[in-house]
C-alpha cells in the first residue's frame, strides 16, 4: 500500500519593506515610535515655517537646523514672536505654512509625541512657578506627576511592580540627578527645600525650572527670557548652565535678548534672530531698524493674539 505523501510548501519570498507595520490595517500608516523609547536629544529641523494670528504673521519664514545636543538662541526684539516660535517648536502652538521635524517626528502630524519629548523649564505666563509653595514641593509635586502621567505604560508596568521601597529610592534617583544636572544646591538656599519659590533669586528660579524639566528626562527643554534682567556675570552662569545641560545629549531651545557669542565646552551654538518685518533672519545678515513704539505695542498685541487663538497644550 502506498502512503500519500504531501506535497512540499512553495517558499515564499521575502515581502519589501514598505515601512509600515503588518499588523496595521492596510491603508493606514504605523503608529509614531513612543517617545519614553528615543533616546538622546533631538535635532531640530524647520524650513519656512510661520504662524499667523488674527492681527497678522506673527514670525514667518524662519529656518533651523540644529543637531542634536545643541543650543539653539531665538533673538530679537520684544514683540516680534520669539516666544511663539519657542511654543511652537515644542508642539504647543499650531503652524500656519512650513514644516518642521523635532527629533525625527513631523510637527504637524506629531505634535503630541512631541510635547511627551519636550519640556517647557521657564515660560512665563503658561508654566509659571508658585510663588508661595517651597522648593520642596515644587520638587515632589513634579515627581509624583511624572510617575502617574509621564511615564509610558511598560515602565509605569514595571514600576508598579517594585516594592515601595525601590520606588521611593528610584523617585530619590531621579530628583537628586536633576538637581545636579541644573546645578541647584538645596543647602545653599535661605532655608533649604523649605525656602518658598518668592524668595529665590532669579538665577536660582531658572536652576529649578530646568531641574524641573529634567525630571521627565525630557530629549529638548525650552527655556524663555534667560537673560531678561541679569548682570553680565549671571547671564554668563546662566548660558553655562544651558551649555551644561546640552552637553549632557538634551537639546536646548532659549529665548534671549541677545545671544552669546560662544559656549563653555565647545557646545554646538545655532542662532535664530526673529524679525518683524521678514519673520526671521540669519546672525549674519544686517539688522533692520528699530520699530516705532506704535509698531512694537501692535506686534505685541498679535502675539497675544495668537496665544489665545491657539491655546495651550
């Protein structure tokens, strides 16, 4: 009697890469990286972008290129969308025309894996400080929302599954790495963590802005108004400790009055200088002349405008 045998199965050739993922639903795109999985600071890249308001263009045509790791000033005058461009940037306000890609995720289509990438460590009037709760708390409060909201799901997982005690040492961890990397010295304060937030000199607010930021182990942190009311010497500690941070793989964005001329360390410097009149111009290239006051109050007047009309994130 002669046993059947089955036919062999043909082999199958390899599929290309389409660079989407096969469980996914055919048509439709795979899903943005989770950011808690990137590591390293991200490049930022932008090419004619601008934002537009009820009043008119509050920056236009603006053009950076920054690796990862670098520090990137936005300079000019008051009132000509320097602190939009920051927001936007960071996936906090809406482009009109343009597109921009931080770390490797497109702005218009991931605006909100970059804002879990990217973290605001001083903006006045969207992350204002406390004034009249401590050091301390500041600290703690951003570490506990940082364990129940800004860890990814696998790691809040795994987190969840370690006894308290390993907790608590792994939220220490993470506060004391902070605090070093931002430079700020709790025993040098008036009363140590007990010193209220209205009592700390100014440097001293942005030291624990950015330790704040580096809590959620962020890839880029935007920092506003670094050299706004400070002597010469403290803007000089305060672009060291930007210089600092970047250094340490997390790129940095920082509004200024005026940018250094170079860092401590060799540290990439990449220079915007916002414009009214062009939205955005090279260091290079020659200044226009000063606005009228009427045109400086107008201007301001459409970038809040335009803070409203987007909104926060």
């Amino acid at each position: 009697m002669t046993r059947h045998q089955p036919e062999p199965e043909p082999q199958r050739q390899p599929e290309p890469d389409t660079g989407r993922d096969p469980a996914a639903p055919a048509g439709r795109a795979a899903p943005a990286p989770d950011p808690a999985e990137l590591a390293g600071g991200a490049a930022v890249e932008a090419e004619g972008i601008g934002l537009k308001g009820p009043r008119g263009w509050v920056f236009r045509e603006v053009t950076v290129e920054a690796a990862p790791g670098s520090v990137v000033a936005l300079t000019g005058a008051s009132g000509t969308g320097r602190t939009c461009l920051l927001l936007a940037l960071t996936g906090r306000m809406k482009l009109t025309e343009g597109e921009a890609r931080v770390g490797g995720l497109r702005l218009r289509k991931q605006a909100a894996a970059i804002r879990r990438t990217a973290a605001l460590a001083h903006v006045p009037g969207v992350d204002d400080l406390e004034p009249s709760l401590t050091v301390g708390e500041h600290l703690r409060e951003r570490v506990l929302l940082q364990r129940r909201y800004g860890t990814a799901p696998l790691a809040a997982l795994k987190a969840a599954l370690r006894s308290p005690r390993q907790r608590r040492a792994d939220a220490r961890r993470v506060h004391d790495e902070a605090l070093a990397a931002a430079g700020l010295d709790l025993a040098t304060l008036p009363k140590g963590p007990r010193t209220a937030v209205r009592d700390l000199e100014r440097l001293e607010r942005l030291r624990l802005c950015v330790a704040l930021a580096l809590i959620g182990r962020p890839r880029l942190i935007a920092v506003d108004d670094v050299d706004l009311k400070l002597s010469a010497p403290l803007r000089e500690e305060a672009w060291a400790l930007l210089a600092s941070v970047a250094a340490s793989g997390v790129t940095v964005l920082a509004v200024c009055g005026e940018a250094p001329a170079g860092l401590p360390g060799d540290v990439p410097l990449v220079v915007v200088v916002t414009d009214r009149a062009t939205g955005a111009r090279t260091a290079e290239e020659p200044a226009e002349p000063a606005p009228k006051a009427d045109d400086t109050d107008e201007t301001e007047k459409e970038t809040a405008d335009a803070l409203a009309e987007t909104g926060r994130a």
